[in-house]
C-alpha cells in the first residue's frame, strides 16, 4: 500500500514552487489532493493535470488564506469534494527581499497577513475539520527563522513566529493525536528565490561555498520530507523543526 493510500491532503500555495512538488509527492504516495491557488489559476490547473496523470484526484481551488471567509470556504469545499482533510500543509508564503528601514507598512501587513495570520486560520479550521481519529498538520518555517541574514529581517520574524505556532500546537493538540510540525528550509531553487534574489553569479558562488553538500536545493527536496512528516512513518514526531539545507 502507498504511503498516503486513502488520505485527503490540502496544501496551500500549491500552484507552483515547494507546495506544487508536496501537492504532487502525496498524490505519488496515493493521497487525494486540494490544490489551494490565491491568483495562479493556470499554475495550478497544471498541478491538478500532473496529479490526474498519476492517476490520482485533485481539485485546484482558490482562496486567500489572509482572509476567514476565504479560508473557511477552502475547508467547506475540501469536504464537499473528498471528505474531511487528513494532512493539511500551510506553504502558502509572501517574501519581499530588502533593507528592513525600507519597508512600507504595506508590504510589511502583506507578509504578515500571508505568513503569519493566514497560517493561523488554516491551523485553526484544520482543527476544526481533522477527523475524530486525529490529523497531521505540517507549516513551512525557514532555515533564517533561527538565524536571520540582512535583506530578509521580517520574513525570519513571521517564520519565528511559525516555529513557537508549531512546538505550541503540537503540545496542545497531542492527546487528540494531531501531530504539528515544521519544514525549515535553506536555498531552494524557486521562482520566488530567483526573483527575490536576482541572482548573480557572484552571489550564487556565495551561496553555493555556504552550502556543505555544494547545490542549491529542490522543491522535491522538501517535498519528500514533507511526505515523511505526513506519513505514519514519522507517527511519533511531533513539535519539530526539521531542517532542508544542505548542511548550511
């Protein structure tokens, strides 16, 4: 039997990057799949087409995680289309690369609507709708929430407070046997990594001598320890951050 055989798995941010790689990783190990998209209906469409191809079931649906109403309609379609979620997978992320001094007060409420409010409702209508025999929700931290580099000062801060969300659920939910965890990673070759960084050979020398194992990582990179973590595999952890960096 496949890893996830039988499973319903909701993944935010799914249309592309990391939460495309874990929306597809399940629907590998058998999990049927709610790709949630906020405004890319086509990346998403091709999720759900890859996923189909596979020969399992996805349905690619759009919400805004900053917004309840969005949130809670994302869980109501969720279980009108497969049932209630088993795994729920908070990847969606919004990253703005530069001196903190410069920030507007929108671009700031951006990444904290997104990073740290969002991630708060999903949490809190993915309690609502784990089955009775329990669930496994799995949020998306990164290696500078514990370790904050120039450039990216509030996005580490909203990632810190996605590690104190995830040790303190894991606490409080564990006796209804939801299992809360953290993916933490470093370099991972994204769209958003590539933009936000605009990469140069220079500083991708920099990143590449920083990084033990010599390559920038992979969306399926995360995606397959995302898969461990929603596994029974890993039926005993629980409150962790586990880092995806290479050894950086």
């Amino acid at each position: 039997m496949k890893a996830l055989q039988n499973k319903i798995a909701l993944v935010t941010g799914a249309s592309k990057g990391i939460g495309a790689a874990i929306a597809i990783a399940f629907a590998t190990a058998g999990a049927r799949v709610i790709v949630n998209y906020q405004q890319d209906e086509v990346g998403a469409a091709d999720v759900v087409s890859d996923i189909l191809a596979l020969g399992s079931d996805a349905v690619a649906v759009q919400a805004d995680i900053s917004v309840q109403q969005d949130v809670e309609r994302l869980f109501a379609t969720t279980v009108a289309c497969f049932g209630a979620p088993d795994i729920v997978v908070n990847n969606a992320g919004r990253f703005h690369h530069g001196a903190f001094e410069a920030l507007t007060q929108e671009e700031m409420q951006q990444q904290i609507n997104v990073n740290l409010l969002g991630t708060l409702l999903v949490c809190q209508q993915a309690i609502h709708h784990f089955p009775a025999h329990g669930g496994t929700l799995i949020n998306l931290s990164a290696l500078s929430s514990q370790n904050s580099t120039p450039g990216s000062v509030l996005w580490a801060a909203t990632k810190g407070a996605v590690d104190t969300l995830t040790q303190g659920l894991a606490r409080e939910l564990g006796a209804r046997n939801i299992r809360v965890n953290a993916l933490a990673p470093g370099m991972i070759l994204t769209e958003g990594l590539l933009a936000a960084k605009r990469m140069s050979p220079q500083l991708k020398a920099q990143l590449l001598a920083a990084t033990p194992l010599g390559r920038f990582g992979l969306p399926e990179d995360v995606a397959q320890v995302a898969l461990f973590l929603a596994s029974e595999e890993s039926a005993w952890v629980s409150g962790e951050r586990v880092i995806i960096s290479g050894g950086a």
